[in-house]
C-alpha cells in the first residue's frame, strides 16, 4: 500500500456512487475503486449480522487491491458494524458515514428538522445517540424510506411520476410549513435532491453528508502523508457483486455522469 494505491469506496448497491462523485470532485487525482453490493441490498431491511458479514467480505476483496482507505459510502452499514471493521483492518483508515443531523442542527434558532434513512439506521442506538445529543434544543422526526433505495436499484430514477408520488407519501404525514432542513441520512436518497428541490417549499434546507465525508477522507489521507500529489486524473473502477449484469454497469456509469 502506497500513496498511489486506490481508495476503495462500498455501499449496499449505487447509493454510494453519489459519494465516490464528491470524493473525486474534491481530489481528482486520486484512484478510485467502487464496490456495489447490488446482489445484496438492500441492507436497510436486513440484520446487523448479514450486514457485517456483506460488509468483512467487500473489505477482503478491497484489501486483495491493497487500497490505502476505505470509505463505508453506507450509512446502515456504518451503523451495524463500523466497529467491527475498525478492529479488523487495523492499518487502514476507515471513513464512515452518519445521517448529517449535526449540520442541521447547528443553529441556535429551534429547528424541526426531517431525517430520511432507512429502517436499520433509524432504530440503531448510534443514530439514537445522535438523536438525543441534538433533541434537547430542536425537534426531530424520523421517516425511513425503503422505496426510494428500491427504486434506485431497479433504474427506476428517471421516472418521474413514480419518483414524486413516492416522495409525496413520505412527505405526507408532515406540516412542511414547520420544517426547517431535510436530512437525506441514505447515500441513495442524495439521487433525489432535484425532485426533492422541486417538491418541497424554498426554505427547507436540503442536506446531505457527502461533502463532509469526502473532506474526512482527504484529511485522514494528508495525516498519513497518503495523498497523491500528481495532477493527472485518477482511475475510477466499478464492481459490483452482480457482475455479469450489464444493466447495472450501465446503471452505475448514468448515475456517475448524472
Ligand atoms: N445507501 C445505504 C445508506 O446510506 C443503504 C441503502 C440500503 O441498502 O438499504 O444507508
């Protein structure tokens, strides 16, 4: 492993992809390798322990292309087993990811403020303490959002009516007029900012925890002295645990150049 090896990026499925686009955007120069777990997902309805085991298997492989880190591009993987990976790859730094509540809440004004996640995030005591750290001032709702990780996968994102009324019942059982930001606290959920922007009243921040994630990365990197200094655009390479489905290379190059 060296300041040229590859960063290796996973997530359930696509999702993650809106986090591999920030952290190329944010150092082109380096190598990216991506890995879905498609065959698998979603994780958001399955337990802690097949996640975990999904998750040792990706960073096996990850560790056979000698990446220099890991980004977990998941937020329900983060919260079942980060733990667990820290432990294991000792040598690697591991960057995860939580729902960006603390971006919301960071105003002194009480804010109402709307997290979308998935199911396992929601009920997980990580997002629980999380929640509890910022309730004391602001007031929060949780909405987990299967649908839309479904609809990703199943290149569903085009369609737009399908798109809006799904986000439309989520949104139904809330007063938007009160809401101040919208957390999308599911990599996939990052895939719907135009329709949400479209949707949902002006003044309600959309926020999302990519930005942040890539800047931990690059941080974490420039600690270890493990940037890479050349100017020259850094490969991206996708894999997926549904190989030889061709649709979702398509499928991952559409949301990579969206
Ligand atoms: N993209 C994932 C997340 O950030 C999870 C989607 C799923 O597989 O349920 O939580």
């Amino acid at each position: 492993m060296n300041v040229n090896s590859p960063i290796g990026i996973f997530d359930s499925g696509m999702g993650g992809i809106s986090v591999l686009k920030q952290i190329h955007a944010l150092m082109p120069q380096e190598n990216l390798l991506y890995f879905g777990d498609s065959a698998y997902a979603p994780y958001g309805e399955k337990s802690r322990a097949e996640i975990t085991e999904r998750c040792y298997s990706i960073c096996e492989f990850f560790m056979r292309k000698k990446v220099k880190a890991i980004v977990i591009a998941c937020n329900t993987a983060t919260s079942a087993c980060v733990n667990e990976l820290r432990k294991r790859y000792l040598n690697i730094p591991i960057i995860g990811m939580e729902p960006a509540l603390k971006v919301a809440a960071d105003n002194e004004q009480q804010q109402h403020i709307l997290v979308l996640a998935t199911y396992f995030t929601l009920k997980e005591k990580k997002f629980a303490d999380l929640m509890a750290h910022c309730e004391k001032e602001h007031i929060i709702y949780k909405q987990p959002c299967p649908a839309l990780v479904h609809i990703v996968e199943e290149h569903k994102l085009q369609d737009e009516e399908l798109v809006k009324q799904t986000l439309r019942n989520y949104l139904a059982p809330y007063n938007l007029e009160e809401i101040n930001s919208i957390v999308l606290g599911c990599t996939h959920f990052v895939f719907y900012r135009k329709y949400l922007t479209e949707l949902l009243p002006k003044h309600i921040a959309i926020i999302d925890g990519n930005t942040g994630t890539a800047k931990q990365v690059k941080h974490l990197l420039e600690e270890r002295d493990l940037l890479k200094q050349t100017k020259d655009i850094g490969a991206i390479e996708i894999y997926n645990s549904l190989e030889d489905d061709k649709d979702i290379q398509d499928l991952a190059q559409e949301l990579l150049k969206g």
